[in-house]
C-alpha cells in the first residue's frame, strides 16, 4: 500500500504525523521526574476539554476497559441501574451491569431512535429505587445522540441516582460539559474525536461517586479506581503506563488546543452538515430521526438495491477508504462514516464524490 488509506470509521481515525512520530521519543521510566510532568499535564488537558475539576485517570485499555472500570467500582450486587437502550453499546453496558451482579432496568428504542427527558423522567419515576443511570451519549451503532443528556442528568441528580456516562464516540466532537451537566463518571477514550492512536481510555469520577465507590464491594484489581487516585496524587499510575501512547495524546491535545477547542467541536458540526446534505441529494437518506443525529457518526440506508456491503467494499478495494457497515441487526441496513477528529473539508468532498459514484448517482441531479 503506497497511500495512506482514508479512515472514516467509527475509530481508529486518522492521526496526524505529528502524533503519530510523538510515540517514538525516547522512553522513560514512569517512575520519574519526567514522566510524572508529562502524565500532569496531559490530566490537566484532558479536565480542560471535559470542563471539569473532578478527577480524571487514563487507563491503559481501549474504551470498554472504562466502561468495565465505571461499573465494577459503582455497582453492587442486585443494584438496580437505568439504562435507555437504543444501539449495541448499550446493550453492551447492560451486558457488564449484569455481569458485576447489578440489575440493569433496560428502556428499550427502535433503533434510529433515542431517549428523551420525558421519557427517563417518566422510568425514573416509575423505578423508585434506582442507584444510577447509566448512558451512552452517543450509541455508535445506530448514530444516535442523546440531546437531552442535559437535562437527564440534572433530573437524575435530583431524583439522587448517579449519572454515568459512556461518551466514547463523542468526547472531543460534540458539546460535552461536565460539571454543568453534573455528570458523575464519563468515559471517553483515545482512538475517536481526539485523534489518537486507541489504547487509551479516560475515566473522570465525581464526589459523589467517591462516596459511592467507598462502599462497593471489591472486585477489581486493574481496575480498583482507589488505588488510581491514590497514584494520581504522586502524579503516576498505579501500573505500568503506555507511556508511548501518552506523548502521543498530549500531542493530540496539543494540536487540538491549537487550533481552538470550540472550533474543532465546530468544525464536526460543520463536515456533518455537509455530509448529510450531500447524501440527501443523493438520495441516501439518514437512518437515525432528525432530533437524535450524531454529528461524528453519519448512518444512512443506500439508495433502494444497493447493499451496504457493497458500498463499503468498493469504498475500500477501489479507492481504500474506510467507511463502516451496521453491527448486528442493522449489518445490511446502514452504512457508517466516522466524522470524528483530524478530517479536512478536502477529504469530506472526495468522500461524497466516491460515494456519488459507487452509489451510481448521476451528476445531473
Ligand atoms: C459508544 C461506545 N462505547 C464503547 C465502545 C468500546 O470501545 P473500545 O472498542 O475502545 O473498547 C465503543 C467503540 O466503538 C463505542 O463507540
């Protein structure tokens, strides 16, 4: 392969050269001077893009080693936890739920459908009990996007059930607040809107969620998110870091800063708007509701007697461009593409007009 293949997948997405030669600086040990200022700093980035002052840890796994960690240190055995279903990652949270002895309380969606505040508030209502929600802000399956996390987690915090939030998919590429939205543990990871190589996960932990991970049961070791604070303070990690994978985030951030944080969220918007439009006009409609469309993952059902695979095949062998198709159910419904982190408005015109193309839509439309 002579190119660089174009990566519109849901993750990994592209990374910049600049990150990408940030992994070969030289190694130190992370029980040093060096590394403890490097592992400070690249924290005190990452609180910046979440806007929050609680504690925030990097992990050494992908994204779901944090959404693993998020629920083994929250929940209990015959916890009841909330958790609107609407695409296969949040299936995925009930599945870990369950595993760690927890009840998830499933609010199940269509697919191409997401929850509303209504809708919570009313199974909030309904399930007395609850010890938290736990949320996917942006189900990467389907391509949906919860707009009223806001509000969710603000009534839920009055309600006094935990929000817990998987924002994988979105972190870094849509408006994402915190503290403001009182959200008590995000996970987020490093292969997505950030631009990095995957490897890395985030997980930010409020007050409250202390107080809450005090008295659940130990069943973590990797994962017991004590022992990460407890290093956290000496600037380190309880375990050996991937520090290669650290000066690569801090360089990503770096750039992002660079370029204005508010404009690279921006800039999201702006390249998903494109994309949507231009699919119209090609008759390729999306397939998520109009109020749930994700800006950084762009589904849509091909113009009738044209397969997914098809499209996403010759993408690939033709031109090596890399978009997705459906998991699961939705494998034969819709195609994906990953507008997450580096992509310039160049890259966005070469995808419609090889979409235009292999979808056999005629420039006269
Ligand atoms: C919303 C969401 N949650 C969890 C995951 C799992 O992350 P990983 O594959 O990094 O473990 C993904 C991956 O695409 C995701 O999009």
């Amino acid at each position: 392969m002579i190119m660089d293949p174009l990566l519109f997948l849901p993750g990994p997405t592209y990374v910049p050269h600049n990150v990408r030669i940030a992994q070969a600086k030289p190694l130190v040990g992370h029980r040093t001077k060096h590394f403890r200022s490097i592992y400070r700093e690249t924290v005190d980035l990452l609180k910046d893009l979440m806007y929050t002052e609680n504690d925030v840890f990097i992990l050494t796994s992908s994204g779901t080693g944090a959404v693993e960690a998020m629920i083994v240190n929250i929940v209990n055995e015959g916890d009841k936890i909330l958790v609107p279903v609407f695409g296969a990652f949040s299936e995925r949270l009930c599945e870990i739920i369950r595993i760690f002895g927890g009840t998830p309380i499933p609010l199940r969606y269509e697919y191409g459908k997401g929850p509303t505040y209504e809708d919570v508030k009313e199974a909030i209502e309904k399930n007395d009990d609850l010890k938290a929600i736990a949320i996917v802000y942006n189900d990467t399956s389907p391509g949906v996007t919860v707009r009223d996390l806001p509000k969710i987690a603000e009534y839920s915090k009055n309600e006094g059930i935990l929000v817990l939030v998987d924002a994988i998919s979105i972190f870094g590429g849509d408006k994402l607040l915190v503290d403001e939205w009182k959200i008590d543990v995000l996970v987020a990871a490093s292969q997505k809107c950030l631009a990095s190589p995957p490897g890395l996960a985030f997980i930010s932990v409020s007050n409250d969620a202390w107080n809450v991970i005090k008295s659940t049961k130990k069943r973590a070791y990797y994962f017991d998110l004590e022992k990460y604070r407890q290093f956290d303070r000496k600037n380190e990690t309880p375990f050996t870091p991937a520090i290669s994978l650290l000066y690569a985030l801090n360089e990503s951030i770096k750039t992002i800063m660079d370029i204005g944080y508010s404009e690279w969220i921006r800039n999201h918007e702006k390249r998903a708007n494109i994309i949507y439009e231009e699919l119209h006009k090609m008759g390729a409609e999306p397939f998520v509701e109009k109020d749930f469309r994700s800006n950084t993952i762009i589904s849509f059902a091909p113009p009738k007697g044209i397969k997914p695979s098809y499209v996403v095949d010759i993408m690939a062998s033709k031109y090596n461009v890399y978009l997705a198709r459906g998991m699961g159910p939705l494998s034969e419904k819709i195609v994906r593409v990953g507008n997450m982190g580096y992509i310039g408005i160049r890259e966005i015109r070469l995808l419609i007009e090889l979409l235009s193309e292999v979808m056999g839509i005629s420039k006269s439309r």
